[in-house]
C-alpha cells in the first residue's frame, strides 16, 4: 500500500481513479475514514470521467467505510443508489455485489433479516450462474448468518455447511469464519464441548494460511469455550499460544483480553500467585491504553486475589486506588463495585464500622441510578422440561411393554403365531431394554446436571443474599452500639435494604415459576402504535434526563393489534433500557426502533460503546457469565433480570438475541408474534 500511495502522489487526472479504487478497497476495514475520503476523491472523478464498472465499484468501497463509520443512513442511501445503476447498465456480478450491499444496508439498518436473505437469495442465483464458487460460499455463509440472528439456528446451521460444500470457497481463509460460526450455534445453546470440535476446525483451518491475526482470534474463541466447558488446562494452553501472536499483531486490547482470561483461569485453578502475575500484566497493559475502565477492573481483580492470599495491604492498596480513579472519572457503576470491595476487606478485617460506611456509600451509589438492571449474562438455570419429557418416554415404553406381553400370552394357543411372535418380542424387548437403558443413563445425567445446577442456584442466591443481609447486620449493629446520629433514618434504612431482599426472592420466584411452566400471562389485545407510542415519551424522559441521546424509528401502521401481557413486555423493555443506561459511557446514545413485519411485532434497542466482544455474544444469557470488564461491571440486583426478561418473551412464543449493535455497543433484537393463539 506504501507503493501505491507514492505511485499516486505523481498521478493526475483520470489516471489517479484506479489506484484511488485500490486503496479505498484496501482501507475499507483498516482505516474506513480515510477510505471515505479516497472514495470521495475518486466519485468527484469520475463525474468528469464516467465509467459505470468503475462507479459501481467505488460506490461499493464507500457504502463498507459508511457502514464501518457507523453511518448507517448514507450507506444505505448509496448501496440504493447503486442499485439502480446496477440493474441498469451493470454486469451479473456487478447486479450481485449491489445486491448483496442492499441486504447488508438491510440488516444493519432495519434489522430485516428475512427480508435481508431474499437480497442474497438473489445474489446467490447470480452466482450460481457465474459458477463463482468462492461468492457462492461466501453468500450462503452470509444467508446462514442472518438465520442465526433471526433465531432459526437449523436453518443456519444447514447454510453453513453448503457453504463449506463449495471448493472455492473451502479453499479460502474466510472459510475459517464459518467454521467458527457453526461453533457459535453451538455456544449460544450452552453446548460448550460440541461448540469445541468445530472453534478446532476453524483454527485449523487458519493454520493452513499462515496470518497471525486469524489464527490468534480462533485461539481466543476457542479458549473462551474450554472457560466455559470448565477446561482450565487447554484454555490455558491456547491463551499461552495466542499470546505470542497478539504481541507481533501488536493487538493491545486482545493482549489484555489474553493476561485477564489467564487470571481467571489461573484463579479458578486457585494458582492465585500466577493469577496474579496475569493481572498484573492486564494492568500494565490497561495503562498502556490508558484505558480507566479497563484499569478500575485490573486493581478490583488484583485486590480480589490479594484478599484472598491474605495480603490485606496490597489489597486495600488496590482497591484505594481502583476507588480513587473511578472517583476521578465520575463513573457511578465503578465507584459503587470499588466501595463494595473495600467495605468487603474491612469485613475480613474486622473494622465493621469501616465497612459499613463503605456499604453506605456503595449502595448511595447505587440510588443514583434509575431502575438499575440486573447483572449481565444469565441464561435459563436447567433444561427442566426436557428431563420431564425422558421421564414420560421412559414410562411409555414400559406401558408399551407390558401390553406385547399381554398380546403374547392371548395368542399361546397358536403355536405358529406363538413362535413368530415370541422372536419378534424377544428381539422387540432386547431393543427396548436397550432403549431404556439409554434412557436411564442420559435421565442420570441430566438428574445429575440439575443437582449440579441446584447447587449453583442455591451459591448464586447465598452470594445475591449476602450483601443485603451484611448490610441489615451492619445497620443493627451500627445501632446497638449508638454509632448512627439519624436513628430514624437508619430505620427506614432497614425497610429499603428488606424491600431489596424481598425483590431479590420475587425475581428467584419468576425463574422459578418460568423453569417449570407456571408462568402466566394475563394476555389482551392493545393497539401496537399506541401503546408503544406512549411507552417511548417516558423512555425518553428518563433517558435525556440521565445525559444520554435518544432516538426512535416507530414503522407501525395505527391499525395494528398485538395481543401481551401489557405489564410484563414493559418490564422487559423498561429493562434493557436500563441496561443500556447502566453500561453506555456518557455522553452515549440509545436507539429504539420497532415495526410490524409479516405477522410478527419487532423490537431493537441499541446502544453506543462500550460493546461486547464478537465471539462473547453467544454467551450474554448464559448464568452469571462475564464479558469484558467495561460491560460486566458489577452492578448489584439480584443477577437474574436478564433470564426473566427471556422467559417472558419466550412464554409470549417470542425470541430474544444479541448482537453487536452499529454504534459500537449492544443490540437486544426482540421478535414478538402479534397473536396469541394456539399454531
């Protein structure tokens, strides 16, 4: 690229258009600001200099490097533009790339992604004409993604795998990414061990090409599945490998990603010395960045492990500082999590009116922020309904056999019949016995899988009751020994933290009463426009009057009914706007769109940095799973309000999923069916 932009220094006129052409491709992804403005130079060209293929072509550079830009509008105004050029003058690849830009405009600015497929459907038949099996590849990979995000994970799952069919495109290094987004399927289901296999054959994959920056992301990503399948070991391994990698990218972010997942592992092992060696180095690196957020979480990491060696000093030293910072930067989340930790170290220490006043101010903290979510990542707690089902085949099958017997010893008198029957029955009862068997292996497992997860569920609730309860036991005694000067103030102090206590035992409750069926629904017909109408005024105010942007896009026509629970999908929207609030830096934005498409309610809530990692998006309803520090930071709640917002729109027979959204931050993408009634 050097070279060419030397070359282009001596270039005048038209002959400037084809190296402008290069580079602006070239930049696309690397520097898209500086690719917008090479495309503009050579847009100005050539309306001196017309050459269809060449506009096309440029148009297409531009639309990436709006996209990448987060210009969503004038992306889509031009990938339009191009469309039409296309259809009018341009070739069949030209009509295809044009149409493929229209579906990736659609999916990034409405959200479509049936109407996104129909686009590369069209692409996909232009290509088959060609007999271009790489696009082939690449556009049915692109169609197997947009059934991901749309929740049909079959139908994604089945474009995958005939894009990987075409030898042109197996051939490729983006095959990789395929390989890899098989392996996301199985991530998003909490299938961690079959998830494993496939981030293998994508890195494999990479190998066979020989560049650092892919095969280092699917070390990440596969190590991120060992965390999760609870395989400290082999995450260890490929963190070790990835590490060496990212140091030559020169990737500072993934290499602090590298060193805090090494902590935690190391952590988890309980090698607390070289868990802290790790941290040490995501600090550093953090500093490097002069990332605050990133830094505030390295000392709270550090401080955790240093209580935890009983080096109380270092500790308090960490977590001081981690607290001073987030003083610093006015960040409430931060300084509400740094109070908790040194009200926590004081508890250890046995200076319970230090931790009391640290509890206070972590929980006036915590007041300050309106209608705060619940932590991040939290999934259903069993597959309860799946065991149920083993259970009543388990019990079929035994009815089955008990009524072959009868029918056998009806029919003795028939010696013939007898025979015949005897050995279809014995071969019948082998096979069923097996059956059973199976049944009751797998029933084990899963007996013992909700064992497991009870054990879990009843650590997570002891760990969500523990600081309520610390702090009731700090207010009495506070008040047994006269250390307060506001008694009644204290009081009232006591009915807040109870009140917590009891939201905390209603929101364990819902999930229970969601994991066994007995959720309900007091369903009624309500008009979508203005419902949702009146819904976003009040959004708006509590958003604007928290300092961040709001904006709306609300494509319904005033003749259309949606049948819900009216209290409970506000709470699930009222909810993730919360979220949004909670973990969107200021001064961010919140967009909220919806429209009616097909049969079917749409709603998307997105919001600006920080975002999550690609290859964490899986995993943002697993229980209490932690993503980058700068969108897990600990917020207090009782860590189950994203499972109860996908329980209520999973009994309303909806979906709920996560995206990287186009401002740098998150998109939670809801579909809800506009009726009820029985399919």
């Amino acid at each position: 690229m050097v070279a060419l932009e030397e070359r282009l220094k001596s270039l005048t006129g038209q002959d400037r258009i084809p190296v402008l052409i290069e580079l602006s491709g070239y930049y696309v992804e690397e520097d898209p600001e500086k690719a917008s403005v090479l495309a503009e130079e050579t847009r100005q060209l050539l309306s001196r200099y017309p050459n269809n293929s060449q506009s096309l072509l440029i148009n297409h550079h531009l639309a990436n490097a709006y996209f990448n830009l987060g210009k969503v509008e004038q992306a889509a105004a031009l990938v339009i533009e191009n469309e039409k050029l296309a259809l009018e003058k341009g070739n069949l690849d030209e009509k295809a790339t044009a149409a493929k830009d229209i579906a990736y405009s659609i999916m990034n600015k409405e959200g479509n992604y049936l109407k996104a497929i129909a686009y590369f459907q069209q692409a996909l038949t232009d290509y088959r004409e060609l007999k271009h099996s790489y696009e082939i590849g690449v556009t049915l990979s692109d169609i197997g993604l947009m059934y991901y995000y749309n929740g049909d994970y079959d139908q994604a799952l089945s474009y995958y795998n005939q894009a990987l069919e075409q030898g042109g495109y197996i051939q490729k290094i983006e095959a990789t990414r395929t390989f890899s987004d098989i392996a996301q399927v199985y991530m998003h289901y909490g299938r961690y061990h079959e998830a494993i296999p496939h981030y293998n054959k994508a890195l494999a994959h990479a190998r066979k090409f020989d560049q650092a920056t892919w095969v280092a992301e699917q070390l990440l990503n596969a190590s991120v599945a060992y965390l999760m399948d609870k395989n400290n070991d082999k995450a260890i391994v490929y963190l070790n490998e990835a590490l060496p990698l990212e140091k030559t990218i020169g990737n500072q972010h993934n290499l602090f990603f590298i060193n805090k997942r090494l902590g935690e592992a190391y952590r988890s092992k309980e090698e607390y010395s070289r868990a802290l060696e790790y941290h040490r180095k995501a600090l550093a690196l953090a500093t490097e960045m002069d990332s605050k957020a990133l830094i505030i979480q390295s000392q709270i990491d550090l401080g955790i492990i240093h209580s935890w060696l009983e080096q109380y000093e270092d500790s308090m030293e960490n977590f001081q500082k981690a607290l001073t910072m987030a003083v610093e930067i006015d960040h409430l989340d931060m300084k509400a999590e740094a109070h908790k930790n040194v009200s926590n170290l004081y508890k250890q220490l046995n200076n319970h009116e230090k931790a009391y006043e640290h509890l206070a101010e972590h929980h006036k903290f915590k007041a300050e922020q309106a209608a705060q979510n619940h932590q991040d990542q939290v999934s259903e707690l069993s597959d309860t309904f799946k065991t149920e089902q083993i259970v009543n085949e388990f019990k079929l099958l035994t009815h089955q056999e008990e009524l072959a017997q009868l029918k056998f010893q009806h029919q003795r008198n028939y010696a013939l019949v007898a025979f015949v029957l005897l050995v279809l029955l014995v071969t019948f009862f082998i096979y069923r016995q097996n059956k059973k068997r199976q049944l009751v292996i797998q029933r084990s497992q899963m007996m013992a899988e909700l064992v497991e997860k009870k054990n879990q569920l009843l650590a997570d609730v002891s760990h969500e009751l523990r600081t309520p309860l610390t702090v009731l036991q700090l207010k009495v005694e506070a008040l047994q020994h006269n250390l307060v000067r506001d008694v009644n103030a204290s009081y009232d102090g006591l009915i807040i933290k109870i009140g917590e206590i009891n939201r905390l035992i209603s929101d364990i409750y819902q999930v229970a009463q969601s994991d066994i069926g007995a959720l309900k629904l007091d369903l009624a017909e309500y008009n979508c426009l203005s419902t949702l109408t009146s819904w976003t005024q009040e959004l708006e105010e509590t958003v604007t009057a928290k300092g961040y942007k709001w904006s709306q896009s609300i494509d319904i026509p005033d003749d259309i009914s949606i049948s819900f629970d009216q209290g409970k999908i506000k709470q699930v929207i009222s909810n993730l706007i919360d979220n949004s609030m909670t973990y969107t830096d200021l001064p961010g934005q919140i967009v909220f769109d919806t429209r009616v498409r097909n049969d079917r309610l749409d709603i998307r809530i997105q919001d600006s940095a920080p975002g999550v990692c690609k290859q964490e998006l899986p995993l943002i309803f697993e229980r209490l799973y932690r993503v980058e520090a700068s969108r897990s930071r600990a917020t207090g709640g009782s860590g189950l309000g994203l499972s109860i917002c996908k329980s209520i729109i999973e009994a309303h027979r909806g979906t709920i999923m996560s995206s990287q959204s186009h401002y740098k931050g998150l998109a939670i993408t809801i579909h809800l069916p506009l009726s009820q009634a029985e399919s």
